[in-house]
C-alpha cells in the first residue's frame, strides 16, 4: 500500500482526479479525518472537506506511475 496527501482545490481538480484514479484496477481510498471514501467516487470526494489535505491509499505495491499521474495535487 502506498500513501500520499493531495489537494484538490476546484471542481476541475476533482473531476480530473477522479479520471486519472479510474484508469487503475487496484482499489483507491481518500481520507480525510474520520472519513474513508472511494477515490473513484465523484460524490464520495465532494462530500469531504476540500479546504484540507487529503490522504491517498493506492492499494498496490507499485504506485510509481500512478504517483506520476498525481503529481499536480500531491503536497508535501
């Protein structure tokens, strides 16, 4: 498994977000605070809180190219 934060600042950042992660087989989670949400679900994302980072589970041993993909919305 592999983690990483992102922020996704605009319904844009969302809706491309979401595009890239379906391109992948391996299962996605987003959690913020308490909450797990599918990442390849468009209304699991809006219902979290967008102002704060978010933190990506790629349930895969190899996210290298994935990570790659990300690039625009992972913070450090």
């Amino acid at each position: 498994m592999t983690t990483f934060k992102i922020m996704l600042s605009s319904i844009n950042d969302v809706k491309n977000f979401v595009n890239i992660v379906n391109k992948y087989e391996f299962d996605i989670d987003l959690i913020s605070e308490r909450y797990v949400v599918d990442a390849k679900s468009i209304m699991g994302i809006f219902s979290l809180d967008l102002t704060k980072t978010i933190a990506v589970e790629a349930h895969t041993e190899d996210a290298t190219e994935f990570a790659g993909e990300l690039k625009p919305y992972i913070v450090e």
